[in-house]
C-alpha cells in the first residue's frame, strides 16, 4: 500500500488528478479502511472541484485516525515533494475543513480548522499561518468580526521569508488583514528564494486573501477584478483558484 500512496501523490503533483484519482480508488479497493488513502483521495477530490465526495473521504478519514499518535506523512524538507513535513491528522482536518469552506458549511469549517490548528507541529510557520488564514477567512464570512480579530492576535510578528518551506504568501495575508501590508503589496508578489510556486500560484494565493478582504469590506466590483485575474492563470489546481472560481459563480448569480 505505501507504494500506492506514493504513486498517486507523485501523479497528483505532476497535475495527474484524474489518475492519481484513479490510483488511489483502486488501492481502497483492497484497503477500503486505509485512513492514508482516504486522506489523499479526499485532498485531490477537492482539486477535481468534486466538493461532497472530497468531503466524504475526509470525514470518514478523520474517524479512522481518532486516537492515533501523531503520524507523520513521509516528505517534508529534503525529501522529494515540496512542501513542509505535517502530519495525516493535520492534513486530513486542513483539507475536510476546506471542503467544509466550498461547500459553504462554516460552523464545520471553523470547527474543523481548529481541530486543525491542534496538530501544528512546533515551527511549523507554514501549517500555522495556513491554517489560520482559512479559519480567518470562515470567521469573516461568518459575520464573526471580533472571532475574526483574535485569530490574528495569535500570528508571529517579525517572521523572516526563511522561516516558511513554501514561502510566506499565508503570513503575507495575515499582515494585510492586521494592516500591516496593503492589498496592492499582495497583488504585486516578489518571487523569494524560499518561494517554490510559480508566479501565477503565488498570484493565486495571496490574491484570493486579497478578493476576499475586498468582500469583506463590500467592494464587490474589486473582489470580482482579482478574482478574474486569478482565474486567467493557469495555477487551476491551487486552492485560490478553486475557491475563486467559487466566489465568481456566487457573484455572478447575486
């Protein structure tokens, strides 16, 4: 089964979503009850935009995991996938909790991020300013201003690029929402030398905190703006670009 895991992570970061899909559903074939792959199938569910069925991995992967030591999925720093060493509990709560976000559920999203923010592992910036964008962000679209605020009480002040694997587009967000960085500051991303995502992913990333602060303070035409430059990337797989997709349509219906 490890092999499995780890081929259908490969495709999925080669942007093979449908047959890391594929791989993954034939591997919980014979392991139906394999938190690992539920985690995983669940994750790129939610990159094929298939909302529910993401959801229903990840929840069922969450019961699986209830109690289990901390087990960390084997890539991280140094290894050969980019991104920061966290753990499945993390992952599968970060990813049900974003599925809880497109779905629009936002007491199960806020719920879910911070069980989330439970299993950030100690300077882990990158899991720990994630994680509290998304929770941030349910919050705003809650209504919960001042639940809102407290999160970004709880945000590093002075933190370097080197601190973060991926890059500091999450902390960068969390500045502007503290008003430390203006939203063009977002809109006009500098490539760091600890940035591993291409411009247009970096784009996509920071500007849907952008679109989003542009909602929350009833600049619709602005939200929609960035939210359309977003989407005349490529980066279709990043969650910005789902999620603004997202927003567009309830924009487009309103």
């Amino acid at each position: 089964m490890p092999n499995t895991v780890w081929y259908g992570r490969v495709l999925a970061f080669r942007y093979g979503i449908d047959d890391a899909i594929a791989v993954f559903s034939e591997g919980l074939q014979r392991y139906p009850d394999s938190f690992e792959l539920l985690r995983q199938r669940g994750h790129r569910f939610l990159s094929a935009r298939r909302f529910v069925e993401g959801r229903a991995d990840l929840a069922r992967a969450a019961e699986l995991i209830e109690g289990l030591p901390e087990w960390i999925e084997p890539d991280g720093e140094g290894n050969e996938l980019p991104v920061p060493a966290t753990s499945i509990q993390f992952n599968t709560f970060y990813h049900l909790a974003l599925a809880h976000y497109l779905l629009r559920e936002w007491d199960a999203a806020e719920a879910t991020y911070r069980r989330c923010l439970g299993w950030v592992r100690p300077q882990d910036y990158d899991g720990l300013t994630a994680c509290n964008d998304w929770l941030y962000m349910t919050l705003r679209r809650k209504g919960d201003v001042a639940a809102a605020a407290d999160v970004l009480t709880g945000i590093p002040e002075n933190l370097p690029d080197e601190a973060f694997v991926e890059g500091p587009s999450y902390y960068r967000r969390l500045r502007m929402y503290r008003g430390e960085l203006q939203p063009e500051d977002l809109l006009n991303p500098e490539k760091g030398s600890q940035e591993i995502h291409d411009r247009e992913t970096l784009y996509a990333t920071q500007g849907y905190g952008v679109g989003n602060w542009y909602l929350y303070n009833h600049e619709t035409g602005a939200a929609q703006a960035v939210f359309e430059q977003i989407l005349h990337g490529r980066s279709r797989f990043a969650f910005g670009y789902i999620a603004a997709e997202r927003d567009l349509r309830e924009i487009a219906g309103a």
